[in-house]
C-alpha cells in the first residue's frame, strides 16, 4: 500500500484540475522553520493556536514569548493569545513552569515542543528509560508576564506521526524531556525521597532527576538516623549557594551530603541512682520515742540502758 502525503498535488490522471488547493512549492535553502503537518492539520487545534505554534517554533532561543509581547505584534488580543497559548499546552506542543532567579524575580520558563509528546511516544514504540535532563538541550523561552498552567496532553486525539512524510527532524527539541511525564516520587513512603524532591521549591536549579533522587536518598536517610530533623536537612542543602548556573544538581548535593555529614549523636548516659531514702519512722518499744530505722525495736539510747536487749537485738 502507497504512503499518502496529504500535501501532494490534487489532479486526475488526465492532468484536469478537479478542485481544491493546488501547491507550488520552492525548496528553502535557508531562513525557514521546519513544521509537521500533525500541527498544521490538528483537528482540534484552533487557526490561532497553530499559527501562534509556528510562529514561537521560529523564534531564536531567549525570544519573548509572553502574552503582552505576543499581543504587540499580532492584532490578536491577549485573551485570544492567552486562549491559544494554554490550547498549545494542552496538547503538549508548549509547556510553562514558574522560576526564581537569583535577583528573587519570579519568571516563566517556556519549553517550545515541535512535535507534541505524545505523538512522539506514538512513533518511538515502548517506553524507554528517561534521560538525564542535564543532558538533554531544551528550546527555552523566557516570558514576561505568561500565566501558569500544567500541561495535559490528550494522548487519544494525536494520531500516529509518519517520519518518512517529515524527514526532517529537530532532534534538539524532540530530546527536551517532559517533566511531568515522569512518575511522582512516593514522599509518604520514603521521607528522603520526598525531602530532595522538595529542594526544587527552594531554588528551581535543585531539580533532580527520579533517578538521582533514589541515589541520594540514602545519604539524607543517614542524616535523619543521626538525629538531624527534616527541616534542618533542607536548610543545610538550600543555603549559600552560588550565583552561577548549577549545572549538575546531583553532584552538587552529594557533594554537600558527604562533606557536611554530622557526627552521630553520642550514647546516653547511664542513669545515675538518686539519693539513698531514709529509714522509716519507727516507734520505740521502750521509750516510745520515734526513730528512724529499717525495722520496729528500740532506739538507740533504749539500746545502750540495756546491754541483754542490745545483745539479743
């Protein structure tokens, strides 16, 4: 069975137009962007969500992309850029997370996708270990002012992608790795886990991998086991860092994890016996006095009058 190319020329064999578009096309030798047609012909996509695709995949790396840069170019208002902006999201083709700078300035990081995820889980065949992120260059854009939402892509509406319709292919942004398709550490389980899969609340540069999470788990578990309390260990791990790029997160807080390991807490004493009790009160069987002694009988001057007693006691 032939391949179809839904862009081809539409003409009967006796070369007689039959109706629709007809195509002219002149090969680009440079200035142009790659597109797949998964995006341009997307059943559910917007007009305006996949011109607005195509024109953020065109832009260089560092390019302004939020909603009120977008809004001066294009006639379009920021209602309909922000609609088409989280349309874009929803099927994987673009993804925005909130960053700290250093400055304490909060920012949008955008992650330009040119072939949604799920498509490309389509093409790929079974699931394969993730990378490590630090590896894996991503098409970052930074924002002004684009609100924040979590992608969710609708798996069933993306049909299957045919790589030899697009030969094409921008392997840097197809190796961006989709952070929230990567399972969720179980914090309850495992109290380390969770502590290191916290770290990127405190400083988006701490984000760590599942993998590198369960390797330095163990290292946190052997703070906890000598007595240092959770927060102490998240304090210890987020303070004084340094203002350059944190290149390798792992590293780093292993670094800091084995170097800064407390000794443990030393034995407990063993508990001294307090003050020895007095002798009870007792009643003196001759004087009637009261004395203190272990057991009744007669007090000491009782005693000493009588030597028979004192001898027989």
């Amino acid at each position: 069975m032939t391949e179809q190319h839904p862009s081809a020329r539409s003409r009967a064999a006796s070369g007689r137009f039959t109706g629709g578009v007809e195509h002219e096309n002149h090969p680009h030798h440079d200035n142009f962007t790659v597109v797949g047609n998964h995006l341009l012909q997307h059943p559910e996509l917007s007009l305006t969500a996949i011109g607005l695709a195509v024109h953020i995949q065109s832009l260089p790396v560092g390019a302004p992309v939020g909603i009120k840069s977008l809004a001066g170019k294009f006639p379009e208002g920021e209602i309909r850029i922000a609609a088409a902006l989280r349309e874009l999201e929803e099927h994987g083709y673009l993804a925005r997370t909130k960053e700290r700078l250093q400055s304490g300035r909060v920012v949008t990081r955008t992650v330009s996708r040119n072939r949604p995820r799920a498509a490309f889980a389509a093409v790929a065949g079974p699931a394969r270990p993730v990378a490590d992120e630090s590896a894996s260059p991503a098409l970052a854009l930074r924002a002004d002012a684009a609100p924040v939402t979590h992608p969710t892509v609708n798996r069933a509406a993306h049909p299957t992608v045919n790589r030899a319709a697009n030969p094409t292919v921008n392997r840097a942004a197809d190796s961006t790795v989709n952070r929230a398709a990567v399972p969720a550490v179980n914090q309850g389980a495992d109290p380390a886990a969770g502590l290191l899969a916290r770290l990127r609340v405190h400083d988006s540069r701490l984000l760590l991998t599942e993998r590198d999470v369960r390797r330095l788990a163990p290292a946190v578990t052997a703070w906890l086991e000598r007595g240092v309390p959770a927060t102490a260990v998240e304090r210890t791990l987020t303070a004084g860092l340094p203002q350059e790029p944190i290149r390798h997160p792992a590293a780093f807080l292993e670094r800091r994890l084995t170097a800064d390991l407390p000794p443990a807490l030393p034995a407990p004493r063993p508990s001294v016996a307090g003050p020895r009790r007095p002798d009870p009160l007792q009643t003196c069987d001759g004087c009637e006095r009261a004395f203190r002694a272990p057991r009744p009988g007669r007090c000491r001057d009782c005693r000493a009058s009588s030597p028979t007693d004192h001898v027989a006691a």
